[in-house]
C-alpha cells in the first residue's frame, strides 16, 4: 500500500471524524478509489469501528436521472433511514469521466436535489467529511499526469493540520467580530456584506479533507454591488465561466456566464435561497498552488476567495439567527491574486494574494 494512501486514511479517521470503537461508519466511494476504502477499512478494524460501504457511481447516477420523470421523484427513505442510523459518515470522489452528468437535463437534477434534501440534512448532522481520491478522471480535468496529480493531491491533504489551524486562526480573529467585509478585484469586482453576529470558521481538515479556508456566512437581505467569478466553475457535469452576478438587497438581480449560461440560470431559479449567498469563504492552503477545476480544492487555494449561492452552512450561524435556505450550495470562486483586495470594517487584510500577517513571518 502507497503509505500516502495509508497517512490519509489515517487523517480521515483519526484527526477528521475521530472515530471511536463502536461507531457505525457508512463510507461511501466510486470503485476507482478502493485502494484508499482498504486502507481505510484497516484503520477503521483496528479501532474497533462498524464500517459499511456504499458504492457510487455516476454512471448510474445518471442512467437514473435520465429514465425518470422528475414530477415521480420521491424521497429515499431507505437512504434516509440509513444516514439516521449512522455516526460517522466519510465521502470519497473520484471519477474516470468528471463529465458523466454532462447530459442530464440540470432541471432535473434540480429537482431530485430538493426532494432529497432531507438526507443532506440528516448527512450534516453527523460527524462527516468530504475527501478526493486521485483519479485519473480528475487528474485529466486538471490537465496533469496521473502521478503529478497524485502528488498534487497528497501535498494539499496530508498537512500539519494543527499548525495549518494556527495560521487560519489569525484570519477568525480578525473576521469573527466583524461587521462588514467588501472584495474588489479589479473592475469587475465590488462587493459588500454584512456578517455581524455570524461565525468565523476556521477549517483545518474536518468537514473537508483537504481543508485550508476560513468561511462565514453573510447576513442574507445584505450583499450589494457586483462580482465576477473569473475561475470556471464545473457543476452538474458542465463547465461555467466568467459568471457575473449582480446584487441588491441580498438578491441576485442581473446575471450572465460566457459559457452555459443557461445552467446558471436554472440553478438560480433552484428555489428562492438559490438567488442570495449563503458563504463568503477565504482560502488559505498554500498546499493548493494551482487551479483543477476540482471546487474541494480550488476553493481552498492561496489568492482566491469564493462564495456560494444557496444554503448556509449551519456552522456560521449563532443560536437565534437564520441563514439562507437552500436546496443549492454552489461554490463560485474569484482569483484575488492581483489588483485585489479584501476589507474588514475598513482595514485591509489581504492585498494581491498577501494577508497582513504574513508580512510578520
């Protein structure tokens, strides 16, 4: 076994979801990542967990969604059931073709995504985390060799985490108390929102493996002004580029892509909550040297920050509040590693890619 994949499943295990003797683990991975499920499944018998395995697959994923009529589509209880009966839920990626779902009409799978989501719900009330197998699929997407991309992969994953949560914790500090953050990049970019009262989080590998952000949740009737999402973003099995948006009083009122922007367009008409943010996260892993069209990746790099339209993620909120509601949450990122800037309440805390503090190291 490639001791890389062991010292990942280690983290999985160990630092992500700390799982405990007893608990009952559902991991669920596409056939291409069953090397990181063996050595996985090793720790997981050493500790004295309970390990069931879902397999998935896009390929079926989309044979499905295809051959159904959305107005049939019902909840999966059994899926449902089985998430509730879980502790401890670990999500590996991968594919051999990140395009299977290219063909699938994004209505549709908008469709089977709201009446689903109560599973996802159930899914985050667990201790979970996302991670990436290096696929060759993905390896392509991000236009590298395999090996290149699995040293790519292993150098954003297996990190110090705790001295990775030690350099974000200086940007929490800075972000939690605050009232309003603005991002301007370039022309094209200027926006302002308010996150009083709502919760800086600072993730070191936990929810997401690799971690390397610090996100927040905007006050949702606040974001105003514009912004464009110069990083492509590839959901739903299509690529959009160059998505603008412009907001006032929280609420997407204008938008355009120069590629699909037709899916845009219908994953804003998702529901009411697809047309606000839901996040303002700022990456920080410096791991993350390069763009691959991969968003668990991308999201985290150096110089970007990204924002998600649709739901809130329930972290950054304080009792007594309520963020937005979704059944969409879809990361679109913004390259802020020249003619950038990022304000808190005033002061400047990165400019060109630069954080303030790193000028102290």
């Amino acid at each position: 076994m490639d001791p890389r994949i062991e010292r990942h499943a280690s983290i999985l295990v160990e630092h992500s979801t700390r799982v405990e003797p007893g608990d009952k683990v559902l991991v669920s991975a596409p056939p291409v990542a069953e090397d990181l499920v063996v050595a996985l499944y090793e720790k997981l018998g050493e500790i004295g967990a309970r390990p069931t395995l879902s397999m998935r697959s896009d390929r079926a994923r989309r044979a499905f969604l295809r051959a159904s009529d959305p107005e049939e589509f019902g909840l999966n209880e059994h899926s449902l059931a089985r998430i509730e009966e879980t502790d401890v839920a670990i999500g590996i990626r991968g594919g051999t073709n990140t395009n299977e779902l290219g063909d699938v009409d994004p209505g549709t799978i908008a469709a089977f995504g709201r009446v689903q989501k109560p599973i996802s719900d159930e899914y985050t009330e667990k201790r979970w985390v996302g991670t990436q197998y290096p696929a060759p699929g993905n390896a392509q997407e991000a236009e590298m060799s395999t090996a290149a991309y699995e040293e790519f992969v292993y150098n954003a994953v297996n990190r110090d985490w705790e001295a990775q949560r030690e350099f974000q914790s200086r940007l929490v500090e800075l972000l939690d108390p605050a009232s309003e953050v603005r991002i301007e990049s370039g022309d094209t970019t200027d926006l302002t929102m308010s996150v009083e009262g709502m919760i800086a989080v600072n993730d070191y590998g936990e929810k997401n493996l690799p971690g390397g952000e610090v996100f927040t949740a905007p006050v949702p009737d606040s974001v105003e002004g514009e912004v464009l999402f110069d990083k492509p973003l590839v959901t739903r099995g299509r690529e959009i580029t160059d998505a603008s948006l412009e907001f006032e009083a929280g609420e997407v009122v204008a938008h355009s892509a120069v590629k699909n922007e037709e899916l845009l367009t219908e994953i804003l008409g998702t529901d009411d909550g697809a047309r606000r943010l839901g996040e303002l996260g700022i990456g920080m892993n410096r791991g993350i040297d390069r763009f691959t069209h991969n968003m668990l990746f991308d999201e985290k790099m150096g110089d970007t920050v990204h924002m998600a339209i649709g739901r809130t993620i329930d972290e950054t909120v304080p009792d007594g509040r309520s963020g937005n509601e979704s059944a969409v949450h879809v990361d679109m990122i913004v390259d802020m590693s020249e003619d950038s800037r990022i304000e808190i309440d005033g002061d400047v805390v990165q400019e060109d890619g630069t954080f303030v503090f790193e000028d102290d190291n």
